[in-house]
C-alpha cells in the first residue's frame, strides 16, 4: 500500500488514488455460529434467529471491519442506512489496508 504520510513527494497523489479505490460496503445486521449439520438442515422458508434486538445499531463494515454504526432507513422502495457513528479518516485507511 502507498505510504499516506511524511515526507514523501507523492504522499497527496497517492492518496488521492486510493480515494478512488472501489470497495465492497456491507451492513452487518447480526451474525450467530451454528454448526454446519445446522446449516445444511437449511430450506427455503427456514427462520434463523439472532440474540440481537432490532433496534440495535447496525454495523457498518469495509474490508469486513467495521468502520462505523447506524440504523435502518427506508429510502423509496429500498433500504439504507443512517449514520449514527463513523470513525475517522485515519482509521478507516488503516481498516482498508488490513491495519489493526
């Protein structure tokens, strides 16, 4: 990954194409372990219920970690999601360079 920072001379081109990156946004609304003989007992119409309460935030996530939380907003006929809480610049680069 280009280094973001410092005295390098291209530091503010290469952030500006790592601006540019496309990259998968996903809304974790719960996740729960089960064990794969429960899994391939699935059907359709099978119910899969979760130990989370629906107004809870949900957990907004790049590079599978999680950047930020929010609720469900409906927009139309879709749905979406209303920022509650995100983190900062820095730390969502961290996130989509795999840094902890």
């Amino acid at each position: 990954m280009p280094v973001l920072h410092g005295n390098n001379p291209n530091g503010p081109a290469d952030l500006k194409r790592v601006l540019k990156l496309e990259v998968p946004v996903i809304v974790k609304l719960a996740e729960r372990k089960l064990t794969l003989g429960e899994v391939m007992r699935f059907g359709a119409g099978a119910i899969i219920e979760f130990v989370k309460s629906s107004d809870e935030p949900l957990e907004l996530m790049v590079n599978n970690r999680t950047i930020g939380l929010g609720e469900t907003v409906k927009v139309g006929e879709n749905f979406g999601l209303k920022i509650s809480q995100i983190g900062d610049m820095k730390s969502i680069i961290r996130t989509l360079g795999g840094g902890r």
